[in-house]
C-alpha cells in the first residue's frame, strides 16, 4: 500500500485481509469475518449480509438495505429519516389516511418492573404507553 500508482487486490499477510487499492489508496478490505469499506459508498442494488460491515464515510442505497440478523449500530451522529416513517414492529396498513414523518409502533409486549437508567415507549392494543427509569409504566397523552 502507498503507491500512488497502484490498483487493483493486494493480500495483507500481518492483518489476514484481502484489500483493493484505488491508487494506492485501500478501499475495501475483506476477512473471513469482516468487510470494510472506506470512502463514501453507493449501493446500487439491494445489500444483504450476514457479518461485519464497517465503512468509513457515507453509504447511499439506492434500494433496500437490510440488516437480517443483529443490529444496525450507530456510534457517532444520527440516524437520520427524511422522507418516510419510523416502523417500530412488522407495521402494515396503518389506516385510511398512512402517515407520513412518524413513529409508527406495532402492537407489542408491554415493558414492565425498573429499568435502570432507560425510558421507553410502545403500544398496547388502544394506547401508546411509556415506561420510566423507576419501573412507571402509564399511557402517553
């Protein structure tokens, strides 16, 4: 790594990774475990994995992207929406008029006893309900 005349694969024997360097630059290095992207990325057709994803800079989807098992993690910034809803639970038709820039929560489990240093917010067949750090559990609104 470090020409700036290179490109193409290069395998890194001290990290057990297979890189691709863009004028000597790596973008992409992939392990057995573990896929790491570095410059802004664009995916283009729908995206599926089943392990690690690491990138460093923007990723635009220009079609679905969809996380099948584990979390989708944030560390720093926001996850940001800004077209379209939040669906918390498999939300179908929501009603004769779909909202639009909202939280949409499925029926689910009520939370119940203390949470430690939490809140959060569900809903109940009728209600939207909300949990505080003492283990208060009321409807909001």
């Amino acid at each position: 790594m470090g020409n700036p005349n290179y490109n193409g694969w290069r395998w890194d024997e001290v990290n057990s990774e297979l890189e691709v360097e863009v004028q000597g630059t790596k973008v992409l290095g992939s392990t057995s475990s573990a896929l790491t992207i570095t410059p802004a990325t664009t995916v283009t057709g729908a995206a599926t994995l089943s392990s690690t994803l690491t990138v460093t800079g923007l990723v635009t989807a220009s079609a679905a992207l969809t996380v099948t098992t584990g979390n989708l993690t944030t560390t720093a910034g926001d996850n940001r929406i800004t077209a379209g809803n939040v669906r918390l639970g498999a939300v179908a038709a929501f009603g004769t008029t779909q909202p639009t820039s909202a939280v949409v929560c499925k029926q689910g489990t009520e939370g119940a006893g203390a949470v430690a240093t939490s809140s959060g917010i569900w809903a109940n067949a009728t209600v939207l309900r909300k949990v505080i750090a003492d283990g208060t559990v009321s409807n909001v609104g």
